[in-house]
C-alpha cells in the first residue's frame, strides 16, 4: 500500500534568508471507482486503502446495501483504479446512469441530493449515552492517531468509535473519504456501526451529517465546527451533535440528553 | 443580503459542568443555479455575495468566458435560487446538459474532470515578482479581513491581491465557492486577475491549483498545506506555489524565482 505523504525538496523562506528543505507534502491521487465493468467515479483521494474508499463509497452513495452483494474487489494501484464486481450486475449498470450525476463532483455539495435523502431518513433511536469525561479522552485517543495530519497539516482523520476506545480509523486529503474509508472497513469487515460513534477532524457539514445518520450513528464528535443546516438535520434526526471538543470542553449543539456529566 | 453566521443557543460542558451559552454557528444553504431556464445545480454555500458566487462558478466551470455573455442575473434569496440569463440561451441549454455531469457534486473531486482541463491548460507566462515581505503583511492583512472564520472556526476565505493589499475578498463554507466569489466579483466588476495573487485559508488540492491557473495567475498563497499533486500541476504551469505562510515564514513550492528576499 502506498503512504499518504511524500517527500519534496522545497524553498524555506523567512525574513533571515532562504534555504531549501526536505518537506513532507500530502498525497493527492485520481482513483477511478469501476463497478461492473462501469465507469462511474474518479476521486481525487490519498492513495491509501483504497478497497475500503470504494466500498464506503458505493454504500454511502446508497449503491450497494449489504457485503452480500460485493463478489469482488480488486485495486490496481498503479492505475488508480478500483474494480468492484456485484452479484447483480445487471441491475448496477442500470442504477449508475442515473448515479453518475451525483457521484462525478467538482469538490462541493449536492444539495437537492441530501434533500432527498433527508426526506426518506429515519431518526435514530439509539438510547446510548456517554460521560463528558469519555468524549474528551475518546478525542484525545483518536488525535494521537492522526499523524499525518501532524506531518503534513493537510489531512482528515475520521474514527468509529465505541465509549472504550477507537474501532476503526481512516485518513483522507478528503472530509467525505475519511469517514467512507472507515465505514467501508466496517462493511467489508463486518464491524457493526449501530448505536457507536463517529470522530472527524474536519467540519460537520449537512452532508456529512446525512451519511453519519444513514449509518444509524447516535453521536458525532468534531474536533471543528458545524453549520447550522448540520444543526437543524442533526436534531431532527434525534443525532447527538458535538463539536469544538478541546482539552476538556466542548460545545453540545443537539440532543444533549446522551452526554452525562459527572 | 444575509448573513454568514447566526446565534444559536447550546449546551457547553467542561470538567466544571454544564450550561447553556448562545453560540454563533456558520450558514450553510442549498443555493441552485439556474442558467437559462434549465436548473444546472445546487451548492451548498454561505449565503452571501450570491451572484458573485453564480458568475464565478459558471466562469470556473467554462460555462461563461465573457461577462458580455451575461444578459442578467437575478437572486432569489428567500427561495435560495439565482437565475442567469444569457445572449445565447440555445447554445448553453444544448451545453449544459452534459456539464451537469461535472457541476453536481458529492463535496468531491472530479480528477476526470481536471486531467482533461489540465491537458489543455496553458502556462502561465507573467515575470511578476514578490518581496519576502509584502507575503507576509499581506497574509497578515488578509487574516485580519477573515473575521467569520475566527468567530465560528467554519469558514474559508480567499483574496484577489496585488503587491500592495487585498482588492477582492470572499468567504464561503466551501473552499471553492469561496474563490469562485472572487473571480465572479472580478469577473462582474471588470477587475482584471492577470498577473496577480490569490490567497486562500484553505489546502491548495489540484482543483484550486487548476481553478487558478484558468485565470492566468502566476502566484497562489495558501495559510494552509499543498497536495503533491498541486506541487507538480504548479511546476508544470509556471506558478509560484507559497503554503504555510505563518508569521514571517513560508514554504515555497515551486517557481521560487518570483519570490525575492533581501
């Protein structure tokens, strides 16, 4: 498996002079996403477990909905492509005509897409809570995980996580690939995401919001802020939302009822 | 127009305890385009400077190349739609039905996308050079403008400059949109960008490497990290690529010749 950073031969420049350094730069690779003998996405993500991106992808974007389906996966780094192969091929290349409009992105939103989604999602019911005092522990696990993120200062961690500790961890340049690595290391591994939580580095936007939810996850922690739609979809959805979690406080913008404290 | 940040009220919980405060969480709004009577797509954005956000990203999509093919702009901010009309609506309805492919997306990359822009991209040419110096207190200047960013910790931000200060600024949610602000201010208040800087509080990934280089300008500065993919685009393209800027230090990337000390 290849790294998420590279080293670079780059000029330092300060008011003493100039010299050039070796510097470590985040990766940043084109990965095409073939399902079923179909094109259907090119990601531009950090070259890194790869099968899970493709998986969380594909089950995020609501293409595939159980492990069953997935005959094969197979990554071939060097050309930046994935091909994954269903049961049901027939049925996907019907699907993804229609799927390309959504999947193909110019590093934005589709609203009318999470709009959508919003409509049909379900609120989740969990009944799990967690002390005040796991969340900052839990946060402070989950950034000495995220090394390259020191390294590079351009890289988002994401983490499943239960109130004892990390699961499962995953790193991308991308908000949205970071939490696809860790969910498609859940589908393919078969590690449940019911009632657990979700740790990001980066911002709590709606979108992320709705691909938390859709997995039926009670509480999202980000180290970094939320909007306000975030806001709004999260206490709709009976979502737990946690944000600015440093040292030892952090801000509960919904459905405080979960966080016990003392 | 709106605003990009409101008050909410939260629950914030230290080792001390709990209590509600009244927070400011950033905007996010579903904002669809409409060109020509045909919807084309719909962002998720800070809901401010709409119709710069409109032009810019019809001019960074190539759906534009003139302001003269602009016949009118209309904002709808309650109903979260702009409508552009142009001198050609037969040719932009016959265009954009395959461009839509591009322009909706999943807060990802389309590499696809860029590969084939970056084919046909043209070098950037300008002899311009920067002192040390003026790097740093414009990077300076520009944090000062950035107080969105600093209230909700949400927001990105990107400047139009020259060697003597900041002449168009743009916030956005979105590190796109936000630079897609200032090239659609300067695309609708004839504010040439040749020849000059932008700077931007985001990652400088390959798609805002190409989305500058489309404007001809010959040097990007990022408070933030570069992806090695941007570095080779950027060596490729002739332009001056400046990360890290913090205090009176930088890295820079490529093209270091533009950048005088001393």
């Amino acid at each position: 498996m290849k790294d998420e950073a590279g080293k670079l031969s780059i000029l330092r420049v300060t008011e003493q002079g100039r010299g050039e350094i070796e510097d470590t730069v985040v990766k940043e690779s084109p990965f095409t996403i073939i399902l079923d003998n179909q094109e259907l996405v090119t990601l531009l993500c950090s070259p890194t477990n790869l099968e899970y991106l493709a998986a969380g992808f594909l089950f995020s974007e609501g293409l595939l909905k159980s492990k069953d389906e997935i005959k094969k996966i197979v990554v071939d780094e060097d050309r930046g492509v994935v091909r994954v192969e269903t049961e049901e091929a027939e049925k996907f290349a019907k699907d993804t005509s229609s799927k390309r409009l959504i999947a193909s992105g110019g590093g934005r939103g589709a609203s009318l897409y999470s709009a959508i989604d919003a409509q049909s999602q379900a609120k989740v019911e969990s009944q799990v809570k967690i002390l005040a005092g796991d969340v900052f522990s839990l946060v402070s696990q989950f950034q000495h995980r995220s090394q390259i993120y020191r390294a590079t200062g351009g890289v988002h961690s994401a983490a499943l996580c239960d109130t004892e500790g990390v699961l499962v961890f995953g790193e991308d340049i991308g908000r949205h690939n970071a939490i696809d690595k860790v969910f498609g290391e859940c589908v393919l591994k078969d590690i449940p995401t019911d009632g657990r939580m979700i740790i990001t580095s980066g911002r709590i936007s709606s979108e992320i919001l709705l691909k938390v939810t859709k997995r039926n996850i009670p509480i999202v922690i980000s180290v970094s802020a939320p909007t306000d739609l975030a806001v709004r979809l999260a206490n709709d959805f009976g979502v737990t939302l946690i944000g600015f979690v440093k040292g030892k406080s952090m801000n509960v913008y919904t459905n405080g009822w979960r966080v016990a404290t003392g």
